[in-house]
C-alpha cells in the first residue's frame, strides 16, 4: 500500500513472479507467498506494517514464506530479519528482479536480502501483470526514484537516483493496454516533468511533453493521465499538449507543499510563492478548463501562524479541485530531520490541517458550482456506491460524476453528461 508509485511495484512484482510459475489468490490462507509493499512516507507506516507482519505469523507458522517489499525495506530490513524474525526476505524497490532467487534461498532457511539501489534498472521490459483492476485504468510507471531533494522526503533515499524509462516500452504498454480493452491510463514517477529518455540508437531525445502525446496517439479513446508534476519542471510544452491533445486529461496534480516562500525555501522546493502562483496563472491561461489538485503539508519546521496563513490564501487562489494534505511528520534520515527541529505541537500541526481542509471545502464548492449546466464527456466506471440505480465515471477533470443509469450505457462508455447539482466532492448530472 502507499502510493500509486507503490501499486504499479507490485503489478511489476506480480509479473516477475508469474513467469516463474507463481499465480496470486485472494485467499489468504491457500498463500505460500505473502509479500508486503511498504511505504515510508505516512505517519504511522510502519506501525501498520508490523500489525500486519505479525497477523502473518499464523501463515508463517504453517509455512508460508513473509516479504517486505518498497520503500521501507532499507531501513528495517535488519529489525524485520534478524531482531523481530517477521519475514523471511526483504526487497528493494530496485531488486524485484532478484525474487525468485531469493525465494529459492529463503525456501532452504537463507534469509533474503536484496536492498541494493540501482541507477539504470526501469522494468522495461516487463509487461506488469494487472492487479485490483477494474479493466478501465491503469497505471503505466514512466520513471524510477527522484532527484529532487525535498527535505521532508524520504522518496530520494528509499528509492534512489531519478531514471527515465525506454519510451517505446512506455507506448508499447499504452498499446497492449488498448487492446486488452483499457480506457484510460495513468504515466507515472515521483516527478514526471523530468522525464528525458535518450534513444541509444540515434541519440533523439524524448521529453515528457513528446512522451504524452506519443501516448496519446495511441488511440483516440485511451485518456492519458499522469501523476506527479514539480511545479518547477512543468514545461509549456506539456500545457499545449494537454490544450491540443482531446484525450489528455485537463487535470495536473501539482504540490505546493506550502504558500510560504521561507517554508519552502526549507523545504527546498526551489519555487516560491509567486513563482508557484505564477505557474497557477499560465496554466489557467492556456488550459482556461483544466482542474488543479495540490499536496499540502501543514506545521513543517518553524512554521508560523502568518506563514500557515500564506498556505489558506494559496489554497483560495489556486482554485484547487482537490486537495491531499498532511500534517509534517518527521522521517527519518531526511533532511529536514539532520537539520531542523520538529517543533510545532501535535495539537498545532492538527489545527492547521483542519484549517486548509475547511478552506479548500470552500473553494471546491465553489469551484464546482461553475460546472453546473455543463456538458461533460465521462468515461464510465461502473455502478455509483450508493445505488445501483446510478452510474459513476470522471470528466477530463477527474471530477467524479454520478447519475442515473441508461439504457445501453456500461462501464468503459464515453457517454456525455449534463451536471445538475454540485457539492464539495461530487457532481450529479443527467446522462444526455
Ligand atoms: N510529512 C508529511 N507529509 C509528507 N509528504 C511527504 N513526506 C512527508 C512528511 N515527512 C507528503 C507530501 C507529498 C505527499 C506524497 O506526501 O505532501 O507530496
Ligand atoms: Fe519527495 Fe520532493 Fe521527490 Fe516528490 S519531488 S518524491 S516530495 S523529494
């Protein structure tokens, strides 16, 4: 579990192990495998790791082998192995390839461990097997690692040095994905504006920008999203592809992290405020319908109440459609860690979450109030939570729209729908 990143490492995983003869079952029980993909990024991770490591003690006991995969493996992989002896082997992010291997030797009693980070290793070529899918979306992983330092991030350790991968695979997945009846796929990386990919054969370079529209030239009816752009490398050119591209989602996720420019200065964002709104405006500008959502995080290191009070005045002028926000939490080995003190109060931190929640409800209620009367081409995702006399897809936007069933209308259709009524979180409308 974690992030999108985290899930696609486990379709890749999936596949790995399938060429070996391995195939995945729902029932915990029937497993002679259980591999865990962890996250470092969340408060309370890896709390929740070892809860569940030890639920699997019972499994363990009757022989099932116990892996900790992703970004935790690292730092606990001598607690899990050799302290606490809840697993069997621990994987890198970097070492999938290496599984096999060591399930043979953790089968003969060898503990595994491979945390070894690589420079070049992208799984090109491996086709990810596609796990929890609704056979609509999925997630096609453009790149590896991060070079930004952030210095709340623990992403640059746990997962090292930024890698671009091989664009002809990129658009060969498109296309596979395509003909197995995807609708809609998401190009993933830590920082997705950075992408650069050099052809060894004749040198030409592809940007992210050149990436999407290849991508999009896939097929007319396969949405491309992609997930997560740095402020400071969004480019133009990845504005016009969006404006000139139908099925390039008008949507990008773009972090602020803060609307202070000293915080994010100590953050080392390398943007600040005005640069960051600046961004804000050209998107606008050349994409006047595209959505923006952000990640915040609240109470970083020092911060005061008027700087906390520049990150609700970003939230309103933003306009945001959705946001993802934390309170900081200290990870270890960062660099906010090594340099800064952690010394906003809990009950503070908390405060100011709940601060920016109420004034982001605010914007995206008004935000989807313009929406009303508008028409939307929705890709339909299948029945709404709530009834099953309604159906549910996303617009371009990403905004969910709910609405009563159609004759004739299934998952995976591109129907148009009128929105009627908005609130905070979701659009209802009439499907025309
Ligand atoms: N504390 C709180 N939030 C964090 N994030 C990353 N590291 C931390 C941390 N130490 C948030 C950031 C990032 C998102 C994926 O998680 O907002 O964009
Ligand atoms: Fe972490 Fe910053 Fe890289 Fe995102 S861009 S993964 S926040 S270091």
């Amino acid at each position: 579990y974690g992030c999108a990143m985290n899930f696609s490492d486990s379709e890749i995983v999936a596949s790995i192990l399938s060429s070996e003869g391995y195939s995945s079952t729902k029932v915990m029980e029937e497993s002679d495998l259980i591999l865990v993909n962890t996250c470092s990024i969340r408060e309370k991770a890896e709390y929740n790791v070892r809860q569940r490591l030890r639920i699997f003690e019972k499994n363990k006991k009757k022989g099932a082998l116990v892996g900790v995969l992703g970004c935790m493996a690292e730092r606990l992989k001598k607690k899990f192995l050799e302290e606490e002896r809840l697993v069997d082997m621990v994987v890198g992010p970097d070492a999938y390839r290496d599984l096999p291997n060591l399930i043979s030797g953790a089968e003969e009693g060898e503990k595994g461990v491979n945390v070894f980070l690589s420079k070049e290793e992208t799984y090109a070529d491996i086709a990810p097997m596609r796990l929890d899918t609704n056979g609509i979306s999925g997630f096609i992983s453009i790149m590896r690692g991060c070079d930004n330092m952030c210095s709340f991030c623990v992403v640059p350790f746990t997962r090292g040095r930024e890698r671009s991968r091989n664009a002809f695979t990129v658009v060969a997945e498109a296309r596979d994905m395509v003909d197995q009846g995807y609708k809609e796929v998401t190009l993933l990386g830590q920082n997705v504006d950075s992408y650069k990919w050099e052809n060894p054969e004749n040198g030409e370079k592809v940007s992210f920008a050149q990436l999407l529209v290849m991508v999009a030239e896939v097929s007319p009816l396969l949405r491309v999203r992609f997930s997560t752009s740095h402020p400071k490398d969004i480019t133009d050119d990845v504005l016009y592809a969006i404006r000139d591209h139908h099925n390039i989602c008008n949507y990008i996720h773009l972090p602020v992290q803060s609307g202070n420019s000293r915080i994010l200065d100590l953050m080392n964002r390398t943007y600040d405020r005005e640069w960051y709104m600046g961004k804000v405006d050209r998107i606008y500008e050349v994409i006047p319908d595209c959505a923006i959502s952000t990640d915040i995080i609240t109470g970083f290191c020092t911060e005061t109440e008027e700087e906390h009070k520049d990150t609700l005045s970003i939230v309103e002028y933003s306009n945001y459609s959705m946001i993802y926000s934390f309170f900081y939490s200290e990870r270890p080995g960062t660099l906010a860690a090594k340099k800064y003190e952690d010394d906003i109060l809990l009950e503070i931190k908390k405060k100011r979450l709940s601060e920016v929640i109420e004034v982001y409800s605010k914007v995206a209620f008004e935000v989807n109030q313009k929406d009303i009367g508008q028409t939307f081409e929705v890709l339909v995702e299948g029945i709404s939570k709530k009834s099953d006399q309604e159906l549910k897809g996303r617009n371009s936007q990403n905004k969910m729209i709910i609405f009563p069933k159609k004759g004739g209308v299934a998952a995976g259709d591109y129907v148009n729908v009128k929105v009627t009524e908005a609130s905070r979180a979701t659009l209802r409308g009439i499907c025309l």
